[in-house]
C-alpha cells in the first residue's frame, strides 16, 4: 500500500524526532562523531519542512556528531521556544546534578543512548544513567539492533526510567511482525515500561520506497497493538541516508498508511508527544 497523502496535521502534532547542526566554528564536531556532518541542516532550513507539514512541535534529538556537547541542540531549542520545542541530549552518569536541573529548564525531557557506532555510553552504564536522569522524570532515548531485544529485555524492562525505542525498533535484519524480536517490542511497549518511535522506516529497509513494505508490516503491527505508545518524527535532516534524502511529507503520509483511523494518528502526533515530552 502506497503512502496516503496525510491532510493538514492537527493543531499540536509533534515532530519528536529530528536534528539541527551548526556552523563547525560554533558547534565543533566530536572526536567521536561517526559520520560526516549535514552542516547545513540548521533551524532555518528545519522550520521550511515545519510549515509544509503543518507541525505545531518538535522535539530536538541531540545528533552523535556533537557527543555530550549540547549547546546547538539547546540553542535551537530556545530559538523555537517553550511552547514549541523539548530537546532529547546527550549526558552520562557523570553529569552533574546541577547540570541536569539546568538542561530541563532548558527543555530536555531525555537523555539519548546510541549503542551503535558513535554512541558514548556502554550497555552495562545504562542502568546507572537511567538512575541518574529518573529522577527529573525523563526517559532514556535507545538506539541500537532491535535484533538484540531478547537478550536485552530484562535489562530495558528495569530501567529506573521509561525507555523511548527509536525508529520502529531498528531491526537490521530482516524481521516479520511474528518475530521473536518484535514481540519482544510488543511485551515491553504493553508492560507500559516503553514507547517507540514510527520514524525513519528506510533506516533499515530492504524493500525500499515508496511503501518500505517490510518495515511497514512491523510498524502497522505495533500500532494496531499499542497506539498509545507510539510517536511520530521525520529524522530530519536523514542522516546517514543516501540521496536523494527522503521526502518528510511523504514520510508523513505514511503514518496515514499504517493508521487505521483520524484518532489514532491524532494520538500518535498530538496526544502521546504531549504526554512523553510534558508539552
């Protein structure tokens, strides 16, 4: 099934998934950063995309490029404003406490865990840094193989804190709704100990566009399952992906294709996002 043309987003829909860079002078790339910059993917070319696809919110995911340098996902973040904009950033068990409390008046909600290239932090520190950041009421960001959940389960299931899985859970090879690995998302997304993110469907997709029917299937399986579980992000600017760069409306316009009615895609974009990230 092809992607349906989403009508105009609701009053309120969230973008909870992208990122903004800056010029490297301001914003110097990490020793740790994976993978070449978009440095021309900042605010004023990220609120060009807001305005075609009607987006009232967003949420600012902290990229790997920057490591635990916050400062260009905070900025953007008080550029867009209160109303508008939450961040998800990068910190560590470490972080200080105080440090903490300024990043949520700043707008952050979540601390990102990437456990794939780039990423900062180990599996075995997870448990502490979901200790350290529960207390503000945040969750912690996952990125990783959804490959992995079932050696992984105990260990999301307890966290001290909720866990947002990105990007349909990832699953880098090729995995039916039926899989032990989905359902696995399935009984952890229900335990209400999770959420997951409907984004980035190419990520890991061998039948590609327009439909990435494979990821698809897995996508309209977990919302069936749990829609109030789930949000919704564009992953803009598609780092990482090969050009030409998927098309955000149309990307939208999938979610249209995996909901089976205006009330779930108005929890998935409006509702949920309002409950995660406290807007």
């Amino acid at each position: 099934m092809p992607a349906t043309p989403m009508p105009v987003a609701p009053i309120g829909a969230t973008d909870c998934h992208m990122h903004i860079y800056g010029p490297p002078d301001r914003y110097p790339v990490a020793p740790t950063n994976p993978s070449p910059v978009p440095f021309a993917s900042d605010l004023v070319a990220y609120r060009k995309v807001q305005a075609r696809l009607g987006l009232s919110r967003m949420v600012v995911v902290q990229p790997a490029a920057y490591g635990t340098d916050n400062r260009c996902t905070l900025d953007a973040v008080a550029a867009l404003g209160p109303q508008a904009a939450r961040a998800v950033v990068a910190v560590t068990p470490e972080t200080p406490m105080e440090e903490l409390h300024r990043l949520h008046a700043a707008g952050a909600r979540g601390a990102r865990a990437v456990m794939l290239r780039g990423g900062i932090l180990p599996w075995d520190r997870l448990g502490a840094l979901a200790a350290h950041v529960a207390p503000l009421g945040w969750h912690v960001q996952l990125q990783f193989d959804g490959g992995e959940l079932p050696m992984r389960e105990a260990l999301i299931r307890n966290l001290a804190c909720p866990v947002v899985i990105d990007h349909i859970g990832r699953f880098h090879a090729p995995v039916t709704p039926e899989a032990p690995a989905v359902r696995v998302l399935l009984r952890l997304l229900e335990s209400r100990r999770a959420w997951v993110k409907a984004s980035s469907p190419y990520g890991v997709s061998r039948r590609g566009p327009p439909e990435y029917a494979d990821v698809a299937a897995i996508a309209r399986a977990v919302i069936a399952a749990v829609p109030e579980r789930v949000v919704w992000g564009s992953n803009w600017p598609h780092p990482n992906a090969p050009e030409p760069k998927p098309d955000e409306a149309a990307l939208l316009g999938l979610l249209a294709a995996w909901t089976p009615s205006e009330a779930t895609r108005q929890a998935i974009l409006v509702e949920n996002p309002a409950r995660l990230y406290d807007f």
